[in-house]
C-alpha cells in the first residue's frame, strides 16, 4: 500500500472497515485513538499501548508547542521518538484548545492570538503556516488543519464566520504543508447547521480540487471537529451522518473528540471511522469503569466485598488480575494503581468494541451488531 | 527445602547469600523488598513487580486494618489474593506507624491505643495478641511481632523502657501466633546504645529457648527495628554489626526501613540480609533517580534536551525505553508516567544491587564489591 491510501476493506451499511498506510505502519479502521495530551497517555507505559494494540496514539500541539517546546520534540527525531512510541502517532492543531479552553485573545482572518493561562501566561500569535511549521517539526504521522471551533449554543452567526475562517485556514495549511511523510487532514466544522456542515465539506472538497489542479497535495483524511461540545449527542446524530458521508470515500473520516462507547457504535453506522476522546481515562482517573453491563463507581460500597472480576465479558489485564474489591480499596484510598488499572480497562474496552466493530463490518453484519448493543444494558452515555 | 529453612549458601566476611522458603515460594538474600503501603506498591502493576523480580513485597497492617479492613483482606484470601501477587509478602506489625506517625495515645503493658488521625479518628487498643489475630487475617507468609519503636534521639531511660516493653511483647506474639504456613520474626530493639542492642537480642533468644523448651515455635527470622529513625547512619553503623552478628546465623535477619542504596552494600557487609524502604517509589513520585553515577533530579534543567538513557549502566526498561528528557517533560507536567517509570527504575536499581551484591558474596568477593561501591560516585545518600 502506497502512503497516506486508505483502501476500505468492507462496508456493511454505511458502516466501513479500512486500513490506512502510515510512515510508522498501517492502522485498521473502525478506531479509537488513545489522547497522550503532554506525549503520554495519562497512567499508561508505551509497553500497555502495544499490549492495549493501541495502533494511533494522539498528543496535543498547544501542550507540547508549550512544554517541553516543538523544537525539543523536533530535537528527539519527532513525537514518536521523544515518547518512545514507535507506532502512528497523530497530532491536533491545538485549534479546540484554543477556542474552548479559554486561552483565545483575538481571531483574525491571518490567525489566533492566545494567551498561556494554564503555563506561563505568555501571550503567542499562530497563523495557519505556523502552526503547520510547529506540527512539521512535532513530527505526528497525520497532522490536522488549524481550525476554528464554535461552542454549544452559539448564534449561526457564529459558527457561519468560524466555519468560514476554518475553510480558509484549511486552504493556507494545505499550501503550508510540506513533509511528505505526513498525512494533513482538512476539518469539517458547521455547528449543528446541516446546510454549513455541508457547505464546509464543499469548500474542502474545492479547495483540494484546486491544491490537485496546480500541482499540490490532497487532504489525506478529513477531522469532523465541532461536535461534542456540549450539545445532546442525539442533536450531533442530527447531521453527523449527513456531514460524515457527504466527504469523499476514499479517505478516513475522523469524529474528534467523542469517546462514549455508545456514541462510537452508532457513529461508525454512520461512516465515521476514526475516534479519540480523552474519556476512558479521565474516567478511569475518577474511579469510573467502561464495562459491558454499563458504567461503574468504583466508589460504591457495594464492590467492598465483591471479589470478582471488574467486567467478566473482559480479557484485558485489569479485569483478569484485579477484583472489584481491590480496585475499590485502589480508588477509596487514591493509590495511582487504581488510575493506571482502570485507564488500563476503559481503554481496552474502546479499542476492543471497535475491534468487535470491524470484525462486524467485514461480516457485513453491522446493523445486528449496532442493534445488540443498543438493546444491551452497555447502551448508556457516560 | 522446609518451610521457614533459611540455608545459607555462601558468606563473605560476613556478607551472607542465602534462601528461605515460604508458603508462596522461595527468595534469596542479600534482598530489598519494595514497600505496598496499601496492598500496592504506588505505582507499580504486579505485572512490573514480576518484571523487577520483586521475591518478597510488604504490606503495612496497620493500613490494611484500617482500609479496607483485616477481614475483608481475609475474605479476599489473604493480602496476596487481594492484591493479586501470587508471590511471598510480609506484613510489619503496625508498630513503626503507631510510634512513629503520631497516632499514639498511650502504651500500657497490655497493649496500645492509638487514634488514626489519618483516616477516620476512630480509637483503636491492640494488644500483641490481637494484632497477630490481624496479621494472621492479612495472611502473608512473614509476619512481624508488635515492637514499640522510640524515635531519635530519645532519653536512655525512654529506648530502655520502650527495649524492654517490645521484648515482653516478642513473647506474647510468639506465643499467639497460631498460623503454620506464616513465619514470625522477632524485632531488635535497643536505640542506639550497644548493651540495649545486644540485651535486646539475648532477650529474644532466650524467649525463643524458652518457648521451644515448651513445645511452642521459634522465631523464623530477626527484624532489625528502630534505626534510621533520625539519626545519621554513621551512628546506626556503630552498632548494627553486633546488633546483626549476635543473632542466630541460620536466621535471616532483616533491617527494617532502609532503603539508601550506600547503607544497603554497608549492611549487608555487616551481615545483614534484608531491607525494605519506601524511599525509591517515594523519591521517584519526586522526580528523583537512584544511578550508577549518584542521585539525579529530573526537574533539573540539564536534562532537558538530554536524549540518553537515564542510565547508561542500567537495563531497566525506563533506562532501556526512556531519554532524561522525556521523564524531565514527564516529571515537570506531573505526569503519572513520570513517577511510574522512576519508581520502577529505582525498584529496579536496588533490586538489582542487591543481586549483583549476592554473586560478591558467592564468589567472596564481598569485600572488593563494597570497595568498588565506595570509592565510585554512586557511594551517596539519598
């Protein structure tokens, strides 16, 4: 397979099974992405990602451009050598952090100033060049556009100028963007606004007919950004299937942000193929278990003397080592062991539901299996 | 070989490499056991406690009593189902945490009271018969008498009284202490005054003559108790050879509580034979790694564009894994990841001294080991 190809090995609905050609190895489709914000996925050794068969790891621009600094990720030969991982790695633009974590100062059509709050209240100034410039120099095997994201609710006036500057920042990061031996992803955004979502996947799709016809690159794979920002996961179904089917067939599309499980089965039903989501371990810092009867406190008196397996349907090292009651004492008593453990779980539990996803997909039996979990007591939102 | 035998299989001067067996296996000696505080060395899966070749892990009773309760650690099995390590564990008795955590209230000959400030004020009175009751629920194959531990410095009068009072508590233990598959060890008492130390030991002795003489047990090993307490370790060295020698030799006699890598080379040529400390996960949480070239804080600027192994000399797999840089980013974010991979390194630093300190003695060549040891630049304290 020639890099960035993504050849879709079976579709069952919309539902689509792939498989993508990094620098750093293929990655097969439906997936979850594990989110190493600072190049570490948070309680997790490089060993339990390829334990977990993690296949793309995530880190954050923003995060990494502040600490340690792009140019000493660039200096340990990229991201991937810097972390120790060796498999595909994928960079955000650092765009959601931007606008959704309250460090914007001013957006202007040539870029975004912001100010450092969670560091050292510095003040920075991105333009779209720039931050391909920094994301070159992170070295990630897929790179995402700069974009602008819009919270929820916002007038459509809003997200009308947003999904207006993102498009044209599209553009400049598609002309920007030089290493071969990256994928750039465009980022569809649109709010909950059917007719923009579409719109903002037409512009993508022009601009790249336009990069093509004068000799440039394509988007190797498109980011659906915006969702999950607080809206009701039913108002995203709204038009997410829509948006996700609206873009081109032969490229990977990238829900961002979402790691629900549930909202992860539907969405694949949708065409969605790739998902990362900080959830299955804040969660599992907090106490919290993904499991395959629905969510569960670790807290809970309940689990003091239940000496069984966290999740009996469950393979992984947690669930076949630790008891319910240990993880209680774990987490009761804030031991990192309970952390790390149950991280350990609701990750292996996201990877393997989407490695059950694609078995589904390739036996072309996605809507049976779409149609178990949403009868099934794992069908909750977390 | 039988249970509780400890065969000696080479000495070196006094240096001594030897084997006891428990009811979950054998371990050698010289050896340092890492510290489960709460049934979980902070940090460390049980997997890694393998991967370090960990032998013996210990557990504090007096944490497991109160959170999340003997019985429960019972019911569970014993500490080694609770937590999952299917290894030997030894529990200490309490004692340290009791006199030396301010939970005292007041020790009569019966026993003691204290308050457990640290979690929910409740008061509590163990007598030494009931805490070998406890340490018998927790379950794990060495046990330790209840000793009452003085501080440094302390009057003559109070290390004679608090000598005394452990050493008539030595007796009731050994006389409650009912479980056959668990070892019971005797502590060492005495301060820092020679005549203690050794009245301490001849006590001991002669209570094990007596009980034996009675058709009850012997003790199966020796703890070393009320050292680095406070003082400086020149003064401990004073008097811990003695201290060591006038034990009976085919016991393995443990110093407990110590954990810098200088005193444990020391030690061990002193005739000690086992060790146990919190100190390399607690100064790994703090950024701080044991090496062969002498202590390293990862906060230090130095490092951060330092893309070598933390150390060279090691073949752990955060040295093998890891760059400075890395575990600085890692330590600086107050990633979990930081304190994990640290402590596992410097699980792993004393664990392998340890056992590069056994071949010495096999191959008596103790003394050249400790001389390379001084004169090189790991010879500091931590």
């Amino acid at each position: 397979m020639a890099l960035f190809d993504y050849s879709i090995q079976g579709t069952s609905g919309h539902a689509r099974a792939g498989r993508f050609q990094t620098a750093h190895g293929e990655f097969t489709t439906p997936l979850f992405m594990p989110v190493g914000t600072h190049a570490t996925v948070k309680g997790i050794t490089v060993d339990d990602l390829h334990r977990l068969d993690a296949q793309v790891v995530l880190a954050n621009t923003y995060h990494l451009y502040m600490r340690p600094g792009a140019d000493v990720v660039a200096e340990a030969g990229g991201v991937q050598d810097f972390m120790g991982y060796d498999g595909p790695m994928l960079t955000d633009s650092g765009g959601f952090q931007l606008f959704s974590l309250g460090h914007l100062m001013k957006t202007d059509e040539g870029g975004v100033a912001f100010r450092a709050d969670d560091y050292d209240g510095s003040k920075h100034y991105w333009t779209p060049e720039q931050n391909m410039a920094i994301q070159e120099q992170l070295g990630a095997d897929i790179i995402m556009q700069l974009d602008q994201c819009v919270g929820y609710p916002a007038t459509r006036q809003q997200v009308e100028a947003s999904t207006r500057l993102s498009w044209q920042w599209a553009e400049r990061c598609l002309a920007a963007h030089k290493r071969a031996d990256q994928a750039l992803f465009g980022i569809v955004q649109g709010g909950m606004h059917r007719d923009l979502r579409l719109r903002s996947s037409q512009e993508l799709q022009r601009i790249e007919r336009e990069s093509l016809a004068a000799g440039g690159r394509r988007f190797d794979g498109f980011g659906i950004g915006g969702y999950s920002v607080g809206e009701d996961h039913a108002v995203m179904f709204e038009t997410l299937g829509e948006t996700a089917r609206s873009l081109p067939e032969d490229r990977p599309r990238y829900l961002m942000g979402v790691g629900n499980p549930t909202t992860l089965v539907k969405a694949v039903a949708e065409g969605v193929d790739m998902f990362d989501c900080v959830l299955p371990t804040r969660t599992g810092r907090m106490g919290t278990a993904f499991s395959s009867t629905g969510r569960m406190n670790l807290r809970n008196a309940k689990y003091a003397r239940d000496f069984g397996p966290l999740d009996p349907a469950c393979s992984c090292r947690t669930c076949t080592g630790y008891s319910r009651a240990y993880l209680r004492h774990l987490v009761k008593q804030n031991e990192m062991l309970g952390g790390m453990l149950l991280s350990y779980h609701n990750l292996h539990f996201l990877i393997d539901l989407m490695a059950r996803a694609r078995q589904a997909v390739l036996a072309d039996a996605y809507g049976e299996f779409l149609a178990e979990w949403m009868a099934g007591p794992g069908a909750i939102d977390y």
